[in-house]
C-alpha cells in the first residue's frame, strides 16, 4: 500500500492505479469513458458526454504540463538564471523544507527501529543530500551533471552515478580493447568490463542495457518532486551487508544500505554468558571474563578476556619429534617438529635402510623392489633389490635436448650429451636462415618495426617473432579534468575518468561541496545561509549586512563622510570608493583588433570640493569676509601692514601681505591668493647698539636684531701656568669664570715638569706659583748585610737607618763556620798528601837508591804524574774550596731567609 501522500493528484480518483498507468499519455485517457459510466448508470445526453470529455482532456493536459514544469525547475539548479537576493533566500528556504521532508519520509522506517537515532545513517544520508546539492552529481566519464530526469546506472560498489548512454559505451569500449590485445579470433570471447570509478569488474550479462530504480524494482522511474531523484519510492529490501538474513528498511535511496537496526538475542564472544538483547549490526560483545578453553597443546587454557578465537598457546613445554626419538623444550603453539636424522629403519625388504628424514607412520616400500628397466628404457627386468640392472647394449635413442634428434650412444648411464648436429636455423622472426649448431639459438639483429598494443610506440625488440611484450612506458595523456594526467601504463583508447574530487566552497568557506575533478571550473558555488564575511573595499569599516554570494559585492551605498583634505568637514555624498569609469581606449584600426583594456573599470573617485562658507580674515586681519571652505583664501586690503619687524625695534611700512612662517605658507591660504601677494616684511639694516658683557673686548657681530646679543664666540690665546703649551679659550668662558674656573681653564692637564729639592718631579697637574716640598715618593732602605729592605716616604728617608736583628747575626755566624769548616778541610787534605809523598821518599831511600831502567821510567811517569795530581789537588784546595764555601753560604743565606 503506497502511502497518503503519494495517492493524491492521480487524476480522476483512480487512487489504485499502478505506477506505470499514472506515466500514461492523455491520448489513453481520452479512449478511456468517464467515471461516471462504469458503475451502470444511464449514459448521459450526446452534449453533456462531450463538454464532460472535454474537461477530462483540459485537466489531464494541464497537469502533464505541470509535472513537465515541475520536473524542468528541479532537473538542475545549473540552468536557473540569477535572481534578486531576496527571491533567491526565500526560494533557498522553501526548498530547504522540501528536502527536510524527503530525507524523513525516507528514514521513517529505519528511525523507529532504532529508536530515533540516526548515527547509522550518515553515509547513506550523505549520499541522498548529493541529490539535492547544485553539481554535486557529476558523470565521470563526460564530465557532465547528472538530471533527475536522465536515465542514470549507480555502480553496487561505489554507488557513483553515470549517464545510462556513457556506461553502455564505457562498457562496449572496454571490452573491445580487451578482446582486440588478449583475443586471437577477435570478438570471440566474452570480457569483463570494470567501473570507471572503483574498477570493480563486472560480467559480459551485466552490461546496463535499461534505467532502473536504485533497488532495481522499478523500470524507467518517472521523475516525482516529493522523491529522491531516480527512486521508486518504495522500501528498498537490500539484503544487508554483512549478511545477517534482514533486508535494507529505508525507502529506495542511493549509496550503501544503512547497518541492520534489529535487535537480536546474541551470547558474548565465548559463549560463556547468558544471552542480550542487542542491535543485529553490532551484536558481537564481550563479557570480559577468562575463555579458559583448552589450546591445540592439550595441555594449557586460554587466559585471555572472552574473545572469538583463541590466539596460539604462548607457554612453553617438552616435546618430542615427529619419529620420537628426540626431546626438546619448544613453544607450545609449534609442538610438531623434526630432529633432521635419517629415520635408517630396516625396509620391508630387509637389505636397505630407509633414507627419508624424521618422519612419522611406516616406512615407504623399498624403492629397488619394482620392476625397472635399463637407462635407455628399452629392456626391463625384475631382479632382487641387491642387483643392478645393466645397459643393454643397444643405441640409447633418447631423445636429445633440442627436441628433434635423438642420441647415438650406446645405451648408458646419466643425462645425453649436448646436441652438437649442424642445421640450417631460422631466426625468431623469420627474416633469415643460418647454418649453426642444433644448440644454439639463432637471433637475428634486426628491430621490430611493429607497433605495441597501445598503437603509439614501436616494439624496436631484436628479432621479434610478433607477440610483442606489452608497452612500458606510461601514459602520460590529459585527462578530461585538464589538470591530471594518466598515471597508468601506456594504453590503447581512452584513459579512465580521474578519481580526484575537489571541493568547491562558497565565498565565506563555510559551506563545501564536492565535485569531480575537472567541474570545478564549471560548477556554481554552493548556496550558503551565512552572512557575507568579505572585507569592504571602500574605506568604511563594515559592509551593508547581505548574504554570502559568488562574485563581487555589490556597492556600497553609505555615505562617504571622510574628511576632506584641506578642511575639518566630512564628504557628505554617497560612496565613491568603487565607481565604474569608462576607460580611455585606443583607436582600434578595424574589428579584427581586440581592445587590450576593459571598456569600463572601477576607480576610486575624488571628494568634491568642500562649500561649507568659511569667515577668512586678510593678510594683515584688518578685516573679515565669507569665503567657500574649497575657495578660501586669505587676502591684502592694502592697508599698511604694522607689523613688528624681526628686530623687534621697528614696524613694516609695505602694503597688507602674506607673511611666511619659517619659509613655509601658512596652510590655510589658497593658491591664487600666494601667488598674487606673497611678500615678506621689510628687513632691518642697522648696526646693533647694545652694550657689551663686562670684560668682553668684541663689537657684536650681527647687524639689529631682536633680544640679547649672542654670546661672544671668539677664542682668546693664552699660555698654561707651567709655561709651555699655548691654549686657546673662548671669550665668554672665560670673561664669565670665577677664580677657580680661570685656574682651570689656564691650566694644561699635563704633569708639572718641575723638580722638587729631593731631586723627584713634582706630581701635580700645572699649576700657578711654586710646587709643595712634600714629596710622597717611597724609597728603599737595607741594612748592613743586605737581608731587610723597608720603604720609607722621601722627605724622611735620610733620618731612617735600617739595623742588622738577630736572624741577620745568625746567618753572619753561620757563614763565618762554613767558611773556616771549609779551610781546615783543605789543610787536612794538604797534610795528609805530604805525609804520603814522604813515605814514599822513605820507601825509596830504603830500596838503596837503585832501580832498573825499566823500573826508573815507570817511576819517572808516575812522579810525573804524582806532580800532576799534587798540583791538581793545590788548585782544588786553594780554588774549589774557598767557591764551595761561598756556595754553600750563599744557600744558607737563601735557606734562612725563606725560613
């Protein structure tokens, strides 16, 4: 049953007609007899029947007119001209309200499943706000808006929209391009064609071939103003993704069904609890309790909250291999393994060993214990699984690697040898004939001149036998957008549409609406409710309050009220900051030339002049005259002037003139007026007569002038008081100073070379009369034997003695004991070197004075010798010992007085 709404404005009553018979045209409403005679009655008079057929036609005629204009008016809003901004708010509005009313007749039968909430519905209700929104449904393969009165195909995966004419022939065209590469007998085969948005594939039988509703119920939908466009209007009854048995519940609607809002008696994910009531697209829930279901170890439980599957077992236990004969501790989630030992169990036929590795079960038969045959395969034999079975002698005939010969060695053990037979070879592609070895592969040099299977490039592979590979190079072509390019490979026909979308904004930005790369150059703006937020471009701080909008604004219509340049008043006329001007163009030399500048531009005009009537007194303000506030000017009533000169002794005596200020016009006067009587007053020549400062000997140097004379600025030559640099000091200084100052002044800041009777210079800086005796020089003062130094001013310093103390007679005594220490040791040394010369005297005396020549030598060298030392060891005594001495009282002294 349809609902109340849609059985009103049927015509005629026939509230139970199908959908089809309301589309019908009025030629079969005029076949059909009036209302009146199907129930039986008396048919009516000749006359009535016919004026009452013809009210039936006027009425059906006017209400197919209507729907024509109703479905014209809400096609697309991209055909509406620009209306005023108060018809374009008021026709926003209302069809505002319109569209509030389709979104929720659409969602009627899912908000009462679910309570009121619409969180499900965000996706699918952004794809039925698309509908309604100025270009936001754009056909990606013409780059063209889609109408609620075009036949239109919505891809099942990404829910775009496509003109019906553009996916038949995106459909054809892409499974001709596939079957003309991939096909040998072309358009055998049937291809798959893909989505120009998605790429999902579709089969040959699913080609759009009519224009259905969005839930495929309805053929040609008719275009109602209180549907969404192409819709039945009927519930959809989608089955739900994911499957969950229930069916989509909201009228037929464009984009993904919204999730199940069903409620539905489900357990946790563990199964443990009891169940709840919960909704069918969010039915899964945990109880957060352990899952304590038993892992693939067999030996440990699952630990983790109630979750769906249980993760592996993360412990770690002992575990045996596959054959059983090793232990190891490995993770429980891997409990089978291998030990890589040869399994060597005996087979079944008892002489060989099994060779697989750690295995499990029974072990594979003996693999000598079936019939076998010779290496070339020509004789077979059955012998026991301790024989092998022995070459037969005959050619091995086995065919060779290059496929046409065969081997003509005896029959033999292992792989052939390499085919080495000498034939005639064609290359790959055909061209040319070579004799070579069977082997070898003979490729020619010459380049594929055929095209590749995107018909731009040249194959160009060496020697090519045709099946040329695939283009690798990229596209690279423009897109229909213009502002991408294809980034797939190079390709045969049309490049697929450009998945980009870009997002036009009204002029403030608040409102956003998306669209398909490339429309946006050609999309309006989106409508927008909000306050135009633009900044003036004139000088007034707001803008008249007006609605966002595209283009400019349109001018400002407050009044100017800036202050004019040369007066206090306000400009009074409208604003004139935005005026259109007629610009001045060159003379074209014929119609084939284009102007190079716009014929009207906006300019910023200049305020009129001010006539607010201004009192403007004269030159010299003997009187006062009403003057326009742009024309004011002050005037000479050629009265004498009087005024002061800059002397201020006398007055000028030229005619009433304008006086300048600082070499600058007074800023009230006007042009004309500056120019007529601009003159200054009479300048005073006189000698200035006012008396001098006391002590000054300069005349003033200026001639009369008003108040004090200047200060006198000449410089007066003079020496310093030490009498030997020359200072120059300027007259009003020094004529001014008092004593103190004119010592200053004449002194020269150098030190008095003079010297005192010590014989010290003196330490002040140049000054008059003579240098104080007392000098404040330090001097140095030692004692007798040099070990205290004190410092003494200079003028006491002849009186101060310095004495020897106590520590100075100790070190003199202490001196005075290393010294005589020092000469006892050199006599004891003296003595004792005479004492043994006469013993030796003695020993030679005693020997009788002989001895051989030999003997007389050797004693003549070591007398020589003997002296030598002698005179060594005198040195030593007389030299050394005493410089010993004094070194050693010399570090005694350093020694004490560190001390």
């Amino acid at each position: 049953m349809e609902p109340a709404w849609r059985q009103q404005g049927r015509g005629r009553g026939q509230g139970q007609e199908g959908q089809g018979e309301r589309s019908r045209p009025p030629q079969k409403e005029r076949e059909r007899p009036g209302g009146a005679g199907r129930g039986g009655k008396t048919p009516e008079p000749p006359q009535v029947a016919v004026r009452s057929k013809f009210e039936e036609i006027r009425k059906s005629n006017q209400a197919a007119a209507q729907r024509l204009v109703e479905s014209r008016i809400s096609s697309s809003s991209s055909d509406d001209d620009e209306d005023d901004e108060g018809d374009v708010d008021v026709k926003a509005d209302h069809k505002d309200g319109k569209r509030g009313k389709i979104l929720e007749s659409t969602f009627t039968t899912y908000t009462h499943q679910t309570g009121g909430d619409v969180t499900g519905l965000v996706r699918t209700g952004q794809y039925v706000s698309e509908l309604f929104q100025s270009g936001a449904l754009t056909c990606l393969i013409c780059i063209g808006s889609v109408k609620r009165t075009q036949a239109v195909w919505s891809c099942s995966s990404c829910f775009s929209l496509f003109h019906l004419p553009c996916i038949q022939k995106w459909a054809r065209d892409s499974a001709f391009l596939v079957s003309s590469i991939t096909d040998e007998d072309f358009g055998q085969k049937q291809h798959p064609w893909p989505c120009p948005k998605c790429r999902a594939e579709y089969p040959p039988s699913a080609k759009p071939n009519r224009y259905t509703c969005y839930c495929g119920k309805l053929q040609d939908p008719p275009a109602d103003p209180w549907l969404a466009p192409h819709s039945c209007g009927s519930v959809c009854q989608k089955e739900l993704k994911p499957t969950c048995g229930h069916t989509c519940l909201l009228l037929c609607h464009p984009g993904p069904c919204p999730p199940c809002p069903k409620m539905v008696s489900v357990s946790c994910l563990c199964g443990n609890a009891k169940p709840l009531p919960r909704r069918c697209s969010n039915k899964s829930w945990s109880c957060q309790q352990p899952c304590s279901k038993l892992l693939l170890c067999k030996q440990h439980r699952c630990t983790q909250p109630c979750h769906t599957e249980c993760s592996p077992c993360p412990r770690v236990s002992i575990q045996r291999c596959v054959c059983g004969r090793e232990r190891a501790e490995r993770s429980c989630s891997s409990p089978q393994w291998n030990c890589q030992q040869v399994c060597g169990s005996l087979l079944s036929c008892g002489n060989h060993t099994c060779e697989v590795l750690c295995h499990d079960g029974v072990c594979p038969s003996c693999p000598r214990s079936v019939s076998r045959s010779c290496p070339c395969t020509k004789t077979k034999s059955s012998l026991p699984c301790t024989e092998e079975v022995l070459p037969c002698g005959d050619t091995c005939d086995r065919r060779l690697s290059c496929g046409k010969h065969t081997c003509s060695m005896r029959c033999h053990r292992g792989s052939c040898e390499t085919c080495r037979q000498e034939v005639e070879k064609e290359c790959r592609c055909g061209k040319y004939r070579k004799l070579m070895p069977c082997h070898k592969e003979y490729l020619c040099d010459s380049k594929c001149p055929k095209t590749r299977s995107c018909q731009r490039h040249q194959c160009r592979r060496k020697c090519c036998p045709g099946n040329c590979p695939p283009c690798d190079q990229s596209c690279g072509r423009t897109l229909g957008c213009r502002n991408h390019k294809c980034p797939s490979g190079c390709h045969q026909g049309s490049c697929y549409p450009c998945p980009e979308s870009v997002e036009v904004r009204c002029s403030c930005g608040s409102t956003v609406l998306s669209v398909p790369c490339g429309r946006e150059r050609s999309t309006r703006p989106p409508r927008c409710k909000e306050t135009c937020r633009r900044p003036p471009s004139c000088h007034h701080p707001t803008r008249e309050t007006h609605r966002c909008h595209p283009g400019p604004c349109p001018p400002c219509r407050l009044p100017c009220l800036l202050p004019l340049p040369r007066c206090s008043h306000t400009c009074p006329p409208p604003c004139h900051d935005q005026v259109l001007v007629k610009s001045q163009q060159v003379q074209l030399a014929g119609p084939w030339e284009q102007p190079s500048e716009p014929a009207f531009v906006q300019k910023a005009l200049p305020c009129p002049p001010c006539q607010v009537p201004i009192p403007t007194t004269c030159f010299g303000e003997h009187e006062v005259s009403p003057v326009p506030c742009h024309r004011r000017g002050r005037f000479s009533c050629r009265r004498p002037c009087r005024r002061p000169l800059t002397c201020g002794n006398h007055d000028c005596s030229r005619a009433c003139h304008l006086v300048t200020d600082g070499n600058k016009v007074m800023a009230s006067l006007g042009r004309r007026s500056m120019t007529k009587v601009h003159r200054e007053c009479e300048v005073c020549d006189e000698i200035c007569s006012k008396p001098r400062p006391p002590s000054c000997p300069h005349p003033c140097s200026r001639p009369c002038h008003p108040g004090n004379c200047p200060t006198c600025s000449q410089m007066i030559r003079q020496r310093c008081h030490c009498k030997i640099s020359m200072l120059y000091v300027e007259c009003t200084k020094l004529t001014s100073a008092d004593e103190q100052t004119k010592v200053e002044l004449g002194s020269c800041n150098n030190q008095c070379p003079k010297e005192l009777s010590c014989g010290h210079r003196c330490k002040h800086v140049c000054h008059p009369g003579v240098c104080e005796e007392k000098c404040q020089q330090k001097v140095k003062l030692r004692c007798p034997c040099k070990r205290i130094k004190k410092e003494f001013p200079c003028s006491p310093s002849v009186q101060c003695v310095v004495q020897c103390d106590d520590a100075c007679r100790d070190q003199q005594r202490k001196v005075s004991q290393v010294k005589e220490a020092g000469q006892r040791a050199a006599q004891e040394e003296e003595q004792k070197k005479l004492q043994e010369e006469l013993e030796a005297f003695e020993k030679r005396q005693q020997r009788g004075g002989r001895r051989s020549k030999k003997r007389g030598r050797r004693e003549e060298v070591d007398d020589e010798a003997a002296r030598a030392g002698r005179w060594w060891r005198r040195c030593a005594a007389f030299v050394l010992v005493p410089l010993g001495g004094a070194l050693l009282s010399a570090a005694a002294y350093y020694l004490l007085t560190e001390a």
